[in-house]
C-alpha cells in the first residue's frame, strides 16, 4: 500500500487512536516499524526514533506508570490530577507519529504535526466525556479502574485496523467526528427539554 492517500491514511487513524490513549498504538507503531511490517516505518528522516529501542521503553514505562498512578489515587482522582498529562501525551505522540509516517514516506512532515494533534484533540473529545460519565453511574472502585484498560484495548484495536488496513484511519476520523456530533445533538436536546420544563 503506497501513495500519499494511505500514508495519510495510516498517520490519521494512528493518531486518531491515540485521542483514545496514546501509548499502545505508539508502542505498536514503534514495533511494526522496528520489524518493517505493514509498510509501517519511522527509518528515513527526522523520526526515526519512534521505532528505536529507548523510546518504546520510555512509552512502555508511562503506561505502567499510568496504571500504578491510578491504582494507588483511584480512577477518579487520577482523571482529575493526571487526565490533562495523558491528554498532553495523547496530542504530542499522535503528533510525532503523523509527522513521522509522512517524513519516512518522503511526504512534507509538517503538515502531520497538525493533522495528528488535531486528530487526537477529536479522539479525547469523543473519549473522555464518556468515560467520565460511566466512572460517575459505577460504584465498584474496580469497574471505574477497569474503564482504563477497556480504552487502552480499543486504541489498540483502531491501531492496529489502521495499520493493516490505512484507509480505516480516515474512516476512524468520521466516526470519531459523528460520534462528537450526535453526543452534542443529545445534549442540546436534553437542554431544551430544560428549559421548556422550567417556563
């Protein structure tokens, strides 16, 4: 799969992924470039090290670190201190991995820089009011922890559809864009049932 459509296929629906959590689909884009698999590859240019060895580390060890973090403050209390940090990571990562499957792809990486971080910003904006009004209706300490991992497996999943398939990551981004949408449609509903009930 060649050509500038599914390069900026695969840049999107990698970044797209990450709005959801950032550091599984690093860590698999980061492997699959290592192994040369899926035409996925960070070796020619400035981004290289997205599939260098010091740097899945680094990924793998803010996900531990993630976990630990909440597990020891509660899941609620993580969102609030540590949620801005991951949706920092969510926004810088996806920006590097955009910017860096145009560059490995002899595109202009630049434009990636600002593809990836707006993707990701649409991922956490379809993401996080969800996940925060399922942990407010759960009163079991582990199903609100579980939320976490139930995120982290679905951006795993969309990295990995996008990468065997690059044209999904536009697919991703419409959806993830319906998905904001129709939440906000709802939402506006409900408040004009408000207002109404309150004349």
């Amino acid at each position: 799969m060649n050509g500038t459509f599914f390069d900026i296929g695969l840049g999107l629906g990698l970044a797209a992924a990450c709005g959801l959590r950032p550091y599984l689909p690093a860590l698999l884009a980061g492997a699959l470039a290592s192994g040369d698999a899926l035409k996925v590859t960070f070796a020619h240019g400035h981004f290289h090290f997205l599939q260098a060895g010091w740097w899945l580390l680094a990924v793998a060890a803010m996900l531990a670190l993630s976990y630990v973090l909440q597990l020891r403050m509660g899941a609620e209390r993580f969102d609030a201190v540590w949620g801005p940090v991951v949706g920092a990571h969510a926004v810088a990562v996806a920006a590097l991995l955009f910017a860096g499957t145009l560059c490995a792809h002899g595109r202009h990486w630049w434009p990636g820089l600002l593809g990836g971080a707006a993707a990701a910003a649409l991922g956490r904006w379809a993401a996080v009011p969800v996940v925060d009004g399922a942990r407010s209706r759960l009163t079991d300490r582990a199903a609100k922890e579980a939320l976490t991992a139930y995120l982290d497996a679905a951006s795993l999943a969309v990295a990995a559809l996008v990468a065997v398939l690059h044209p999904l990551g536009y697919v991703a981004v419409l959806l993830l864009a319906w998905f904001v949408w129709r939440r906000r449609g709802r939402g506006g509903d409900r408040y004009a049932g408000l207002r109404i009930l309150g004349r």
